[in-house]
C-alpha cells in the first residue's frame, strides 16, 4: 500500500431511493426512513473509496469494522453526504472516521470503519478455503 496522506479525505453522494427504508421483512417496515444497515454499506464503501488509490497492483482490502452512531433520520428522497476522513493507518490497517449530512444539513450519523489491506493471493486463497468447507458440511441448509 502506499502512504496515504494523512488527512484524506472521500466522499460519497447517495439519494435515498425506497429500497434503503427500514423493513425488517415479516416484522414490519416501520418508517421510510434511510435504515441503518444501509448506511453502514455507504459508509464502508466511501471508506474504500478513500482507500483505493492508494493500493498497489496486487494487493486487496476487506472491511473489518464498523462502528456506527445512527442520529438522525432522512427520507425517501433525500440526498446525504458521507465524507471518509482518514484517521490513522496502523500496519496494514486503515481506519477512518466518516460523516453523514443531510440536504437539509442534519447530521445523519457518525462512524468508524476499519480497513485491513491483504494479497490478494491472500483473499483469493481464503475464500477458496471458505467455500470447500461450506461445500464439504452436509448439514449446511442450501
């Protein structure tokens, strides 16, 4: 990975559409409002974004964790910006703050993503390990 200038930042401009309101299936679909597990997605894919310049031929990353403080709501419709703001890179580890605005300048959320960047031998091997083992259980439902 090459150095990442301390301070980097990204940004991602998402519209709320209807398939990122709440619904939690057969319990309910109580607001259309931007859930939660959707903007855990938009925050670590603004976190890669501010990643990817910087990997080298090679090289992979995978999201490792996210934390995230869910503020307040936005609608069907409403356009939020995250901003991915680079806090620090500890090996081969990169973590970054990001920030959720809405249109009407309401903070959305907080987060905290971690980034581990790997070979992608690595992550190729990995998973090829990963489904011979699920492939390999009888018992696993398909």
């Amino acid at each position: 990975m090459l150095e990442i200038p301390q301070g980097s930042k990204a940004e991602l401009l998402v519209q709320v559409g209807p398939e990122m309101a709440v619904d939690f299936d057969e319990l309910s679909a109580p607001h259309p409002v931007y859930a939660s597990y959707w903007l855990s997605r938009h925050a670590e894919q603004v976190s890669l974004r501010l990643l990817l310049p910087y990997l080298e031929p090679g090289e992979s990353s995978m999201g490792v964790g996210i934390q995230i403080e869910h503020r307040a709501s936005a609608l069907v419709g409403m356009w939020v910006r995250l901003q991915a703001t680079l806090e620090q890179v500890l090996r081969n580890r990169v973590y970054a703050s990001v920030s959720a605005t809405s249109d009407l300048g309401d903070r959305i959320a907080d987060a905290h993503t971690v980034q581990a960047v790997l070979p992608q031998a690595s992550v190729d091997r990995r998973l090829a390990e990963l489904r011979e083992r699920y492939a390999a259980q009888p018992w696993v439902r398909r």
